[in-house]
C-alpha cells in the first residue's frame, strides 16, 4: 500500500490482476513514445480479442469478462488506454481528440501483434471501437458495443464539463476522494449488482499519480461525445454485437439506436435493470453476446 494523506491506496503493484499468475501484464512502448499497460490471458495462439475501457476506468472493469472469455477457448488482451490506469498520462488537448485515440489503439494493435482480432469497448470504449473500425475496418474482424457512449451524447455532459473548468487543474491533481468514486459508482449501477469496497479502491488507485486527474479531465473536454452531430459516420459491415442496460443514465434513451443503420450486422441485447457498468454489474449477459459474437466471427476458421 502507498501512504497518501491520512490513508493508505493501493500501489501498482497490488492493483488488479496483482498476484494472480493466469494473467500476463506488460507494457509495451508504442510508436508515439507513450507506453502502456497491456493485460492478457488465455493461449496466446488462440483467437485474439482486445477490450476497450471507458473514461475514468482501467482494465479492472473487465475482471469477470477476461476469464470467462480466456476460459472459453481466446487470447483475452486489455488495455489501459494513455490517460488511465498504469498507462502514461500526457496532459496535452489533442491527446485525447477521437482521431488521437484511434490512432493511440491502432499503435497498441500493433504493440501486440495483432493484426485482425475482435475488438470490444465499453462506454467511450464503445464509441471509439466504431469510430476505429469507421477508419480501420481492415484490421478487425467484428466488433463489439458494451453500453456504447459518445456518438449521440452523454446526459449532463455540458453540466460535467462547467463543473471541471482547466483552472482546476492544480486541485485535480491532488483529488483522491473515495466519496467522489463511490457517488461515481452509485451513478453507473443499476438494480442487478452492488460495487464492494475493493471496487472502490480499484478505482481510486490511478489517483495516486499527479497526471491523472488533469488528464482524465482532458478528455472529458476533448472527446467530441455528440460526433454524429459533428461528421459523417460511415457504415460499417463487420459482425457485431451491443449491450446495454435499460437503467443506464450515462447513455441517451435511444442511444443504440443509432448502431442499427452503422452496423447493418449488429445484434442487440438488453439487460433489464442493469446500469451503465454492465461488464461487471451483469457479467454473464455481457459474456454471452461477445461469446456469441466471438462464435459467428471465428467458427469458420
């Protein structure tokens, strides 16, 4: 543990997958210089599939997802996006623009090796999963939505953003409030599951670096979270699947509804009473679509 302020936060190396061997975690430097934090397990020659977690998250958002889809028979990889987690975390706005973080997972692709894998992403997980493929849909080879975020807009973004103007920057840097995650949390959760204690901690924990909280903040502030509004978003014929949950307030009320027209080959899941966290909320359902998706993409090989 790290001693900060009056209490003690998990250092990184007691940080999710920490002393469980069936994971292997390493952090590979990609061209732009950042490196990262890449978390992987199941057979490496097996069909890859790569997750994506949202804005304030790290992989540990996918703690009940790796194993079961690793278990299943694929190379499970998770990343930390630049900005979160054991990630780097530069500070600067154009770092986190939509074409800053699809080129930022193209170079992690390339990182590891991976040339035509699944990729799957969690709210703007989700939306930067399609705006990649939009770009590169060569490289994949389906694509999975979990309560996508960012194409039609966050309810209260503009409210988010007055409340987290660039002259806090100085006090960001030092916010490590369980209180303010654990509000957070309560937020993102429906009625089907409970966050623990070691959830919380889980996420407080990339606060004890300096650059988190301003970078965090920058992208709230640079992500473009309304693009249809903004560019053309093409069509995009890969297999796909989207979750989502029907109490989730971070997403608009037809939210998905868009991803029927972009993703002609999009099946859709709905899991009632469940929140915007719905990969470690209601697991098994999020399991079942991207094993599904996984099955389609892969069993002719």
């Amino acid at each position: 543990m790290i001693r900060l302020g009056r209490r003690d936060i998990l250092g990184p190396g007691e940080m999710f997958p920490a002393g469980d061997a069936t994971y292997r975690v390493s952090f590979p430097r990609l061209e732009s210089g950042i490196r990262i934090r890449v978390v992987e397990r199941g057979d490496p020659a097996a069909p890859p599939i790569v997750l994506v977690h949202g804005w304030g998250c790290t992989v540990y958002v996918f703690r009940f997802n790796i194993p079961a889809l690793a278990d299943a028979g694929y190379r499970v990889v998770a990343l930390d996006l630049k900005g979160h987690g054991l990630s780097d975390k530069p500070r600067g706005a154009g770092e986190y623009t939509i074409d800053a973080l699809v080129e930022h997972v193209r170079q992690a692709l390339d990182a590891v090796g991976l040339a035509h894998p699944v990729l799957a992403g969690h709210s703007l997980g989700g939306s930067l999963v399609y705006h990649f493929a939009a770009r590169h849909s060569q490289r994949l080879s389906g694509i999975g939505l979990i309560a996508p975020a960012g194409l039609t807009g966050v309810p209260l973004m503009r409210l988010y953003r007055l409340l987290t103007p660039g002259v806090l920057n100085p006090l960001m840097s030092r916010v490590r409030s369980r209180t303010v995650v654990k509000i957070a949390l309560r937020r993102v959760y429906g009625k089907r599951g409970h966050f623990s204690a070691r959830d919380v901690e889980e996420y407080v924990a990339p606060s004890q670096f300096a650059e988190y909280g301003p970078a965090i903040r920058q992208v709230l502030h640079s992500y473009d979270w309304k693009a249809a509004e903004h560019r053309q978003l093409p069509v995009v014929n890969l297999p796909a699947v989207g979750v989502w949950g029907t109490r989730d307030h971070m997403m608009p009320d037809n939210g998905m509804e868009i991803y029927r027209t972009l993703l002609p080959q999009i099946e859709l899941t709905s899991v009632v009473d469940a929140g915007h966290v719905v990969p470690e909320e209601t697991p098994r359902e999020v399991n079942e679509a991207l094993l599904r998706l996984l099955h389609r993409v892969y069993s002719g090989r």
